[in-house]
C-alpha cells in the first residue's frame, strides 16, 4: 500500500451506488422533524431524507462490505463478518463489538441495548455505551436455528425469535427466560414485523404464507399466500388504511387489505432482484423499498384501485456496466452502457443530474405492455457506442451496437430516451442472420454520420439525421476478417478500420476509396483514436500495444508488460500518456514522448472500461461484477508527482476502489521517509563547465552600471527647495511648568570644520575580502557579496578600490583576477562584463600607467576574445536555422 499515496492516480469516489442486498433502516429524527432512510452501500452507510430523496451524508467506510444494518433513535448499527460498529451522526464510528465467532446475520436495538444474532446460533445481548456483553444465549441448531427477530410493541425486556424449524419462542432478556413456544406453521420463518394492533405480529414463511398472528392469545387472526416464492419483507400502513405490503424473491410487491381480508393489488417489478427493505412512512400514504438491483424507491399510493406509483427514485445499474465514455468538453457527464441493457448518464458534480436513457428495445410500445420480466422486445446489452454533442439538440448523438445483434441503435441524450433510428445494412431488412452483428462504431466529429463496422468485414457509413445508408467502404467489404475497431479524424477526412486478419486500413471519408494498408504483427483486439494529435491507439490479441501516427502512418510506440487480455484504452486529454486496464487486474499509464511505463497499479478486479476526463481532471473505471464507476484523481494537477519510468522488476501494489465518500488526498511526506525519486530537483549554479552560464539576478541589478550618472542628472531636482519667505521664529523652551528660554550654547571655536578622511576610510567587508583572495585565490566570497548590492552600491564599492578613494593597487589587481576567475568558469557572465566595463570606466587613467594592470588587463582581453567568438558561432548557427525554417517552404 506503499504506493497508493505516491501513485499517479488517487481515489477519489464512486457514481452510480445507491442500495445493496442489505434492508434499508427508516429513522425519524425529533428535532429536524423528517424521516431518513439509511442503505448499507458496500463498505459505507448512505443517508437519504424522505422528502427529496437527497443525499444527507455518508459514513466512513468499514474494513469489509456491510452485511447488516439496523438503527435506533441515535445511532445505526452495521455490521461486517463477525463484528458489530455503531455509526453515529450517520458518519463515525463510536463504538465496536467484538465477540460473535461467525458472521452476524441479524440485529435488534433494544433500548440501551443491542441484540445480535451470528449463524452459529449464538445471541449475545450487549450494552451500547459500556459495549460489554449483558447476556449470550446459544440455541441448539438441529431445533432451533434463529432466522427472524422482533421486539414485540409494548412488551417490556421481551423479544420474539423466528426460526428454520417453524417454531417461535418469546423471550425475556432481563431474566432469561423462556417464556411461551409457539408451534409454529411448519415452514421457516423468514421475516416477523410487528403490526399497529398491539399484540398482532405478521410471521413471514418461506412457503409464501403470511400470518397474522395474536401472541398474546396464541391465535392466527388471518392467513395470506404468495405465489413468488418466500417473504422476504412485510410492512403495514399506518395513515388510516388497513393494508399490509409483502416482498417477494423475485421483486414484486403484493398489497392486502386487511379488512376485506383478501389481496388488494400487486405491484409487479417493483425491482428486478428481491426486494431486500420495505417499511411504509408512519402516517403516510408513502412506501419505501430497496433490492439489490441497485435501486431505491420511494412509492406514493395516491391512485385508484389502491396501487402505488413511483413518486422519487435513486437508480444506478443492476448489472454491471460494460462501457463508459465521457459526454461532452467539460467533464461532467459520463455515459455508461451496463448488462442490464441500459444507457445511463451519470453526474460527476451530483447525482440529481444523473439520468437514464432507458432499455434498449425493437418496439419501445410492445415492450411497456409486456412489462420488464416478460419483455421479448429488450435488445441484448450495448458492447460499444460512440457519443457526439455537436447537433445533440437536433438530432440524436450516440450510436451504439449490441451484442450479437445486428442492428445498430441511436440515443438522444436531450431527449433521455432511444433514438429515432435503427441502423442496418439494406440486405438485411427482410431476414435477420444470427451469425452476423456489429461489432464497432464511430461517430463523426460534426455529429452528422455513424460509421459502423461488422462481423463480416464491411463498414456502413448512414446519416444521424435521416437514417439513410451512404456509402460502404471496399467494394463488397472493407476487411476479410471481422471488424475490431473503427475510427473517423477530426476534420472527416480519413477513416481507420482495423480487421482481425491483422490489417489497418485508411479510407478517403467522402470518396471511399482505399489510401494505405499497412499490415500489423498481430490481431488487433480494439483501436483508439486521439483526434487532436492523430494518434491512433492499437491493442492486440498478443497483449501487446501499439500507437500509430496517422500523419505518417508508422508505428511509432510498442508497450509490451500486460499479462491478461487488454480490456479498454484511453488517452490523456493532451494526448501525452495511454492508460490501458487488462484482465490481469492492472491499470497501467504509458508516457507516449519518453515510450515508458510510468504508473500502475493493481485492483481487485479487472477495470473492464476506462474514460479520461477531457479536462484531465479524473480517469473512470468499471469492474467485473460491480455496479459502481469509480473515480480516480489526478494527482499531477495538484500536487508533485514523479513522471520517471518505473523499473523493469516493479511490483504494483494493491489499491482499495474508491467509497462513495470523496478522499481527501493524504499528505504522506509528515508520516513517512520522502522516497528518493519524489525529491524536488534543484537546479545547480552551473550545469557544466564547458557551458557558459548568466546569472539568475535581474536584469536592474548590472544592466545600467554604465549609465548611472546619466540616472543621477536626470534625477537631480530643477530647481533647488526654495525657503519660506516668512519662517516662524521659535525660541526653545525647557520643559517644566514655569516656562525658560534655553540659553544659546558656545561654540568651541577650537573645533575644526575640515572633515578628517582618515577616520571615515574604513575597509569595506569587498574591500577585505579581495584583499584576502590576493593570499587564498578563492573569488567567490567577495563575488557573492558584489551579487547583493544594488547599482550605485557597486559603483561606491568600485570607486573605493582606488588609491584615491582609500584603496590601493593590489586590491584594484585582485579584483580583475576575480574577473578572470568569472571568464575562465564561464558562469555569471553578464556580470563579469558590466562589472568590468564599470571598473574600466571609473579607473582608466590609473589602469594605463600601471604595468601590473596593464598585464592582467592583456590577459583578460585575449580570455574574452576566445569565449566571445565561440558563443558568436553558436548564435550565428541558431540564427541560420532558425531563419531558414521560417523562410523554406517545408
């Protein structure tokens, strides 16, 4: 886990999660005056108000997925294997109970108290607060296995338990006594709810049969059958009508009237697994269920007949998605193609802007009559679509195939619904063959045309707009094996078909006809255009990927280290790295300018679709076998990440999939030794000594050296400050309260007026510094002090190297030793030259009449002369270049 905070990506969180196998709680909170309906989604809690279905908050995550949930007035108790937490404020966990010995399968609150039930048959009563066992009861399996549990209304420090065998026992947990057995119906018990009438339970069998039941009397007030199975929820309305709801395995939902004592209405498919939770909203005419189909609903009954309609929902898919693509520039939406035949948008800034697109279907009209279960209409899942925003609000912009059908279908996504046409070749409209179907499809950057690719080899290009076949590329078709992959430029001007045969074929758009052939080392699996660079991304049968540019139609990468079949490819918005996902598990980034693997890391199960945002932001994934899209962030945008190749022996380590709860990136360098490569590079002073380096100072610091004097007249004022024609005169007073006049001084007329120059000639710390390299020949502590001076500052400096000004012959020679020092490194360049230029400027006439400088002035000359002429042909060489690439027409 090492890498999961140095990696390139981060987890961020998941879309598209909103229920699970798992019954919802229904909590009402006193203050706030609202209903909360909370679901157990993988290894974190969500809560939801009733009123808008809105999302309130979401739980940290637990160490495994939740397997059972239950709540009381303050907390939620969730629970995962052997151990129970309790979640408070919907958020953090406050207290953990260990002790069970197998998977805990069901929970009762109890007052102060919380009861669990493991498959072992062990109960253990335990004490919130102090989460110490109260009490632990162990029933013997082969007589009764305990399966259901309820706290009959009203009866003090009592629990019923239901169990495999049929029987029922009553319970006093303070005591622990066993109060009454009843018989029971001969069949399991699968659920128990209490119903409004005090001492009336509903008892859930497997068989199907509801019974209502007096416990208080041991008699059966009514007795209802199912015909879908066992009971897997009951709930009773309590808004004034007498009706009881009941969950079946398969989805449905029957409703009885208590009264009439006979079945009211059924909801078919309510949901497409079991319902899981049912609990009506106490006083209100509103039903909330969940299932494992991914899907939370709230249902109102305000129709004839008294059957209930959908009133808010949160859905995602119920099966697992199969493609994703992002939607549009601004990388908000992405669509989502699943198993369960869907089209779904799902919002990356919230999920009240996701939407459906709905089931795909021959006949969207017989298909709503059949209803879901029944519905001989449905197209099989969508394996591949393309989607376009450029005309979305004139016509449809998502073109997608199906598996093992040959028709191809168009989406609007203003619309949310199935398109207007259904695209297939002509020669097909009367008979439909089995063995053919598309298999690949493109979508033109204007959105007018759909270029489809078949099983058989041909490609179809038709109309978005009106429908209408234009054209086929190859005489009869385009490649002779199946068509793996296809690909329209952004301008419309070339189409790329890869084949099975192992073929990449490149079209004229308009014309049809065939450009280039070029043929590849092996089967291509699936192709990948880049439209603003032209880079084409080809994945093979061999587990190999290859990157093709299609300017000059050479394969320009090879990246070989995936070890199962290559799933999905996508580029980086600039087109500088490839991520491919594989059945291996791993998720690896490829850096296309330096050919190298520069991230990857390992999920627990393979990402079978992978979608880069357009603005670089997020990379999606999807999973074998789960619902969820999951979201990493890019840590490049927000914080220092190494780019460098990874090693040849690099070992990806595991990294948990996102929750649903945002992660804030950690910042691991307070915890952990910085690792070697994340160290940011400081760049040295000079890179090399064969180069001629500047300094970094500004360009004010030695640029105007030359022209000081000139600064200085300019900025002298005009005119001198003129005086006041009438000052006040003020005498001095000594401060007291009786005021005095402070008597004149005397002057000492002894004191002289002519300053002394000796006491103000003191060395300056260049001055002693240059006089000490004369010894040590080391330059750079009185360079480093010349770099922190401003203009005039040098020029006092410089002056005061003079004799005249205090200094003498051998520092005026140590300084253009430092010059020379400066010319023979090569760096801080410009320096050594205004410096120098100021210094000849300033002691010229004394420079000429001294041998020893006039020698070391020589030796400077020539020095400059030599890197002078070497940097001129460089400049000379770079100029031509430059000159002619600008002039030539290339």
């Amino acid at each position: 886990m090492a890498r999961e905070g140095a990696g390139l990506f981060a987890a961020f969180r998941v879309l598209g999660l909103f229920s699970g196998p798992v019954p919802h709680v229904l909590r009402y909170h006193g203050r706030h005056r609202e209903f909360y309906v909370a679901t157990a989604v993988g290894r974190s809690i969500h809560t939801y108000n009733v009123k808008k279905l809105g999302i309130v908050a979401v739980s940290n995550a637990l160490a495994q997925d939740i397997t059972c949930l239950a709540a009381d007035r303050m907390l939620i108790f969730a629970s995962y294997d052997n151990i129970l937490h309790a979640f408070a404020r919907n958020k953090e966990v406050v207290h953990t109970y260990e002790g069970h010995k197998a998977r805990i399968h069901l929970l009762q609150p109890f007052g102060d108290h919380v009861i669990s039930v493991d498959v072992d048959n062990v109960l253990i009563v335990w004490n919130i607060q102090s989460e110490e066992e109260y009490l632990q009861v162990d029933f013997d399996k082969a007589t009764f296995a305990v399966s259901a549990i309820l706290h009959p209304s009203t009866y003090l420090n009592k629990i019923l338990l239901g169990s495999e065998q049929g029987s029922l026992q009553l319970w006093n947990i303070r005591s622990n006594k066993l109060l009454h057995s009843f018989p029971g119906w001969g069949f399991a018990v699968t659920t128990l709810a209490q119903a409004p009438a005090v001492d009336v339970v509903a008892v859930g069998l497997v068989s199907g049969h509801i019974i209502v039941h007096n416990i208080k009397f041991d008699e059966t007030l009514m007795k209802f059958q199912q015909d879908w199975g066992p009971i897997t929820a009951i709930s009773f309305r309590t808004d004034g009508h007498p009706v009881m709801a009941a969950g079946s395995p398969v989805g449905h939902i029957a409703l009885w009237d208590l009264e009439e004592k006979k079945l009211m209405c059924q909801m078919q498919d309510a949901h497409s697994t079991a319902v899981a939770g049912m609990s009506f909203v106490p006083g209100e005419p509103l039903l909330i269920t969940n299932g494992a189909d991914n899907a939370l609903r709230v249902w109102i009954f305000d129709g004839p007949g008294g059957t209930g309609r959908v009133l808010r929902s949160r859905t995602g898919h119920s099966a697992p998605p199969t493609k994703i693509r992002y939607h549009g520039q601004n990388g908000e939406q992405i669509l989502s193609a699943g198993q369960d035949g869907t089209l779904q948008s799902f919002s990356t800034v919230h999920e009240k802007f996701n939407k459906s697109l709905g089931r795909g279907s021959i006949n969207k009209k017989k298909s709503k009559k059949k209803g879901l279960k029944f519905d001989t209409m449905a197209l099989p899942p969508i394996t591949a679509f393309a989607s376009e925003v450029a005309h979305q609000s004139d016509w449809d912009g998502i073109i997608a195939c199906h598996q093992g059908y040959i028709t191809c279908t168009t989406w609007n996504y203003q619309k949310t619904s199935m398109g207007a046409h259904k695209l297939k070749p002509e020669e097909f409209s009367k008979h439909k063959p089995i063995d053919i179907y598309a298999t690949a499809v493109d979508i033109t950057s204007c959105g007018n045309f759909a270029v489809i690719g078949m099983s058989t080899g041909q490609v179809d290009v038709y109309n978005m707009q009106s429908g209408i076949h234009r054209g086929r590329y190859g005489k009869e078709k385009a490649h002779e094996g199946a068509i793996r992959g296809v690909a329209v430029d952004g301008l419309n001007q070339l189409v790329i078909t890869a084949g099975s045969e192992g073929l990449i074929k490149f079209w004229k758009f308009k014309t049809k006809v065939l450009v280039y052939s070029t043929e590849l080392s092996s089967s291509p699996s699936a192709i990948l255009l880049h439209r603003d660079s032209g880079i084409l991304g080809i994945a093979f049968d061999d587990l190999s990927i290859s990157v093709l540019d299609i300017e000059t139609r050479k394969i320009v990468r090879t990246f070989s280290g995936h070890h199962g079949r290559i799933n999905d490819m996508t580029f980086s918005p600039d087109g500088r790295w490839l991520i491919t996902s594989s059945m291996d598990c791993t998720i690896k980034t490829w850096d296309l300018p330096s050919g190298c693997l520069i991230d990857c890391f390992l999920v627990d199960s393979a990402a079978v679709s992978l979608t880069m945002s357009p603005t670089g932001d997020f990379l999606a994934s999807a999973h074998v076998d789960d619902l969820g899209i999951y979201l990493w962030s890019n840590r490049s945008l927000y914080s220092l990440v190494s780019l460098r190749p990874l090693p040849a022996d690099y070992e990806p380590s595991l990294v948990t999939l996102p929750s649903t709860c945002p992660e804030q990136d950690v910042d691991v360098s307070g915890d952990e030794e910085p690792c070697d490569e994340m160290i940011e590079y400081v760049s040295p002073e000079q890179l090399g000594e064969q180069l001629v380096t500047l300094s970094s100072l500004p360009e004010s610091r030695w640029k105007n050296l030359l022209s000081l004097d000139i600064i200085k007249k300019k900025n002298k004022p005009r005119e001198p400050p003129k005086v006041p024609k009438s000052a006040p005169f003020f005498i001095p007073t000594v401060p007291g309260l009786i005021p005095r006049y402070v008597p004149p001084e005397e002057e000492d007329n002894a004191q002289s007026k002519v300053v002394n120059l000796g006491v103000l000639a003191q060395k300056s710390d260049f001055y002693i510094h240059l006089e000490e390299a004369l010894n040590t020949n080391e330059y750079k502590a009185p360079l480093d002090l010349l770099k922190r001076l401003g203009p005039s500052n040098i020029e006092i400096e410089l002056r005061g190297l003079a004799p005249e000004g205090g200094g003498s012959m051998e520092v005026m020679l140590s300084f253009l030793r430092m010059i020379g020092m400066m010319l023979k490194k090569k760096y801080n360049f410009e320096l050594a030259q205004a410096y120098l230029a100021l210094f000849l400027k300033l002691h010229l006439k004394i420079l000429s009449s001294e041998p020893n400088l006039l020698e070391e002035l020589s030796k400077l000359s020539m020095q400059l002369e030599e890197t002078w002429i070497h940097l001129q042909t460089l400049f000379n060489q770079s100029l031509c270049v430059l000159t002619y690439m600008k002039s030539a027409l290339l």
